[in-house]
C-alpha cells in the first residue's frame, strides 16, 4: 500500500543513486503507451508561511498484463523502482522535501525495456499567487455587478477575492438605510461563504471626508481642470498622514457600526498613494498596499480630460511594470525597500484593471510573469476590476471570466500548475520582512 515502510525506503535510495550518479538512461517515446494508465500530478507546491506546500510525491501505475516491474528516472538522477501494490498496480511514494525546487523530466520504463513507455513531467516549484480584487469607486455597486461576482465564484470554486470596499457607502445620502444593510449582507455572504476579504478603497467623497471632520479637498483632480465639488477624483496624496490617518480611523469606525470587520488592506483611489498615505496607514495598523500600478496600461487616460490621472501615476509609480514582484515599503520612498521599512507589504497592480486591458493582454500579462517553470520564491499577478452597474458590462465579465479560466488550467489545487488563489491578507505572510 502507498504508505507503507517498503514505499517510504525508496526516497532515501533516489537521495543515494542521484549523487552517484549512473548510466543506460532509456530513450524517451514518440508517444505514451496507452496501454498504461498514470494517475498522479505533475506539479507540487513548496510550502511557506501563507500557503501549505505538498508533502508527498505519488504516481501510480495501472500496468498492461505481464508487467514484472517499473522503474521512474527523474531527471538526471538513476532509476527508482516503483512498488506492486496488491491490486497489480505500481506505486511510488517520496517526501516531496526530497526533490529539489526545479523540473524535471520523468521516463517510465517496464520491465527493464531500454525505451519508456511513458514520459510526463514533475515540478516542484514555490506558488504562482493570484490576486483578483474589485474597487468600490461608488457608493452603490448596484445588484447586477453582485450578481456577476457572486456567479464568478460558482464558476471558478478555487478563487477567493478581495473586496476593496469604499466607506463612503455609508455616508453617502443618496443610499438608503435599507440599501446599505442588503449590501453589508452581500459583503458578509461573501466573506463567509466563499472566503473573500473585505478590504478599504477610498476615493477622498465630500460627504465621507467632511464626515470624518476634516476640509474637502476640491482642487487637485485627476480629471477635471476646474475643481471637483464631489471630491471623487481628488488625488488621495493631497491629504496629510495626520489627515490620512484620520479617514483611515473613520473608514473602520463606519465599517464596524454597519457589520463588518476592520480593515487591514487597501489601495487608494485612482492609485494616487503617496508616502504619507502609506505612513499612515503603517500608523493605523494596516499591513499592505496595492497602490503601486503598472501605469503604462492606463494609456488609455494619456490624453483624457486633463491627463492628471496618467501623468501622476507615471511620475509616482515610473519604476512599476508588467513584473513588478511585493516589497517592503522604506519609510522614505515608497518606491523601494531600503532599510529602514514600514510593517507595510506594497503588492504592486500589475495586472491593473480589466477596464484597461483585452482578455488577451490580461493573459499576456499572466504569461509574462510565469513562464511555465518552476521557481524558488513566491511570485504575484494582482488584477481587479471596478464592480457598478452599469459600468461592469458582460462584456467586462467575460473578460474577467476568460482570464479566470485561464488561470483555473494552472491550478496547483487540480496538480496542473503553481497557481494559487487568495487575497491581499493571506498573502503577507509568503513574504518574509
């Protein structure tokens, strides 16, 4: 049996014949032998502090009759022998510890044969993280745009998602005291069925800041070259850190009066978070950032309205890119993570948006950082998109949708790839201060 003490001895021989090394590799087939049947996955996670690794290597054999044996070769080591099991199949069973990080090439070979029958791959590789998240630019995302995430996790078991919720639904007068309740248990639901995380986004409203008891800012619009009354496109980094700091605590104050957690994550409106922003949320406890963007993908606001939005984020984020990987946020810059460093994680929006982006770039983009090898230490692609009705359109969800089915056929839960789910939260932890 796959377990048993006759299994687990073969581990320490694969140790001693791949540092001695050894001869007669067979040769590889043009195609597997059909008349074998391989059950096992093909890659295997490394563990870390976020994400449990795979603890053990297994593939078992449904052997054609008159099969003696069956031999494994991993890549350049010597040959392994699997075990007969007592239903006539062959199993091998290894500490996955005992493979180093890498891929390899597996030949199987029967009864001594000079040519395999079979050949698959085996990687070992640190996890591919996925980060899907959604920007609550309004008050009111509207029941379709739910409606479309609620479908997305139906669709797509694995993914969980992080929800940057804006406070100001809670102050706007427009929203009703009955139409903020059914969006909290939307939000719950969420988070309690299918794992998401609540997180903060704030776009700096009038009525959110001057509820908080500070001074709208109306003058430094992203969009407008006049001032913005409604304070929506107002870069966030016009405020101070002490000012920050106090819609920061406001956020959460009106989050937990309505039902729902603290946050601990965020990302800043039109990705405008400047040093003090980030100080500030290092002040408030928060313990990661997705402001940093991969600003060349927004080309589209070049030459739109005043340009402020793409001239800002070109100028503040000029280093982020396609595989821009997390850092610790120096308390200096927040572009880098010379010492001394925030308790602040930055996982920068490489993926951006999909409003900016074809279903093909956005697959682009996934490729770009993964590269179908494994890799030693943990990667991220962070992409969202904007939740409103009706601003999210099918054909924004199909985009969506396309891109997840993309990511789905890598899943390291399905042993097809290094793919991995989860929210800005989790995440923290894989990356070590």
């Amino acid at each position: 049996m796959i377990g048993s003490a006759a299994m687990r001895t073969w581990s320490v021989a694969f140790l001693i014949l791949a540092a001695c090394g050894g001869g007669g590799k067979p040769s590889a087939p043009e195609v597997n032998d059909p008349a074998y049947t391989i059950t096992g996955k093909e890659w295997y996670l490394v563990g870390n502090a976020a994400t449990p690794g795979d603890e053990t290597i297994k593939i078992v054999i449904d052997a054609k009759p008159g099969t003696k044996t069956i031999e494994a070769w991993i890549g350049e080591a010597d040959p392994v022998p699997l075990v007969e099991q007592a239903d006539g199949s062959f199993a091998l069973e290894m500490p996955a510890a005992d493979l180093p990080v890498g891929d390899y090439e597996v030949l199987l070979v029967a009864n001594d044969s000079s040519k395999a029958f079979a050949k698959t791959g085996l990687h070992r590789s640190a996890p591919y993280y996925v980060l899907v998240t959604t920007d609550w630019d309004f008050s009111d995302p509207g029941n379709p745009a739910n409606d479309y995430q609620t479908q997305m996790h139906v669709d797509h078991p694995e993914l969980v998602m992080t929800h940057f919720v804006g406070p100001y639904t809670f102050t706007d007068p427009n929203v009703m005291a009955a139409r903020k309740a059914e969006l909290v248990a939307w939000l719950l639901m969420m988070r309690d069925t299918y794992k998401d995380e609540i997180g903060l986004h704030i776009h700096p409203y009038c009525h959110f800041v001057e509820s908080a008891g500070l001074t709208c800012i109306i003058d430094q619009s992203t969009v407008y070259n006049s001032n913005d009354p409604s304070g929506y496109t107002i870069k966030l980094s016009a405020y101070t850190r002490e000012q920050m700091g106090t819609l920061l605590d406001h956020a959460n104050m009106l989050f937990e009066q309505n039902g729902l957690n603290r946050t601990r994550t965020f990302r800043a409106g039109g990705w405008t978070a400047s040093l003090a922003t980030l100080q500030a949320l290092a002040d408030k406890g928060f313990i990661a950032d997705t402001s940093a963007l991969n600003w060349a993908r927004i080309e589209e606001w070049k030459d739109m309205r005043n340009g402020e939005l793409y001239r800002w984020n070109m100028s503040n984020w000029n280093p982020i890119g396609d595989v821009s990987q997390p850092y610790w946020v120096s308390e200096s810059n927040v572009l880098t993570n010379d010492a001394p460093t925030m308790p602040i994680l930055e996982v920068p929006d490489n993926g951006v948006m999909i409003d900016y982006v074809t279903l093909e770039e956005m697959n682009g983009l996934f490729d770009t950082n993964w590269d179908r090898k494994a890799f030693e230490t943990p990667r991220t692609l962070m992409m969202g998109f904007h939740p409103a009705t009706p601003g999210f359109s099918a054909a924004e969800y199909g985009r969506v949708d396309g891109f997840l089915d993309y990511a789905d056929a890598y899943l390291a839960a399905h042993g097809t790839g290094p793919v991995v789910y989860i929210t800005l939260e989790d995440v923290v932890d894989a990356f070590e201060p």
